[in-house]
C-alpha cells in the first residue's frame, strides 16, 4: 500500500508543481492598429479583439484576429475592405505563429527589446517574417507585448484596383499591444 500512496503522491506533486511552474501568458482583448498612408488619403483601423499566446517555457508566440473585427470609423469603407480587398468571407484571419530570437532575461519592470521571427498568415498566404517589438513582465502573472511591422498587400494577393491607388497604400504599418495574463 506504501508504495502506491508515494506514487499517487508523487504524480500530484510534479502534475500540480508542473501546472504551477508554467509560463503561459494569454490575451483575448488585444489591440490592433493598422496605417494606411497613400497620396490622397490616410487612416488607420483598429481592433481590441487580438487573441496570443505566450509560452516562455516552449518560446512559442501565436496571435491571431478575426479580420471582420477592424474598424477604420466609415461603415461602408469597411465593409470594402472586407468584401473586397480582405475577402473576410473566405479567409477570415490574420495569423502570426513564430519564436523570439535570442530570448532575453524578463526582469520584473525592465521593458526588454526582441525579435519575433516566424509565419504571418492573411489572405490565405502565408510568408516568413521578423517582428521588432518590447516585452515587459509587469509582474509574475502578467506580461506586456508591443510590436510592430509592415505588411505589403501585394506580398498577400491583396490587389488594390489601379483608381484606388491615391485611397489605399500598397504599404500597411500594424502595430500590436496586448497585456497577456498567466493561464
């Protein structure tokens, strides 16, 4: 009986410290901001609704939103980025999946700079990309990402009609915020 109770109370031991010791950090209410700057028009459109994961144990990064969720402040502006230049109805997110190159030491208050690189997926294309960007380990529980980088719309199949030249850059800056919790 001695040696079942020591194996029942060693799983317990390394299945609860196990769960406690894992660095997994989500958001379901991020922010992200896209830029738009061409000749005759500039805007920008945001979402609070980024969804990530941060594993520091498995450095693995994976964020994602559902397109539907942008808003550029014109309804009509953005149901033609949806239906027209997005395709939401076909390919309904945005997807970055990578790593941190050359993870830093996260120290509790010290905002450190990284590089994500890894796979953004939109419009049903996906490229490897590298992400310049902070983080910072507010406190044991709770991490804070900030990124960001260019998308060209060509490079994703997202073609913008010759006369919309002068309304739509060929150019994206997105910008990301998020404050991730420990799971």
């Amino acid at each position: 009986m001695r040696p079942l109770a020591n194996l029942l109370l060693g799983f317990i031991l390394v299945f609860f410290t196990g769960n406690l010791m894992a660095q997994e950090y989500l958001t379901e209410n991020g922010k992200t901001l896209f830029i738009s700057k061409a000749p005759m028009s500039e805007f920008t459109g945001e979402s609070q609704q980024l969804h990530g994961l941060i594993d520091l144990d498995k450095n693995l990064l994976d964020f994602y939103i559902h397109l539907n969720t942008l808003k550029t402040g014109i309804g009509l502006r953005d149901r033609h980025m949806r239906e027209n230049y997005l395709e939401t109805k076909k390919f309904p997110f945005a997807e970055f999946t990578g790593k941190i190159a050359d993870f830093p030491d996260l120290l509790k208050g010290k905002e450190v700079p990284v590089i994500a690189k890894g796979k953004f997926k939109i419009h049903g294309v996906e490229r490897e990309i590298e992400v310049p960007g902070t983080l910072l380990k507010n406190s044991d529980q709770e991490l804070v990402l900030k990124a960001e980088f260019k998308v060209l719309l060509g490079d994703y199949n997202i073609e913008i009609p010759k006369v919309m030249f002068y309304e739509l850059a060929e150019d994206q800056m997105v910008k990301i915020e998020a404050i991730l919790k420990k799971k």
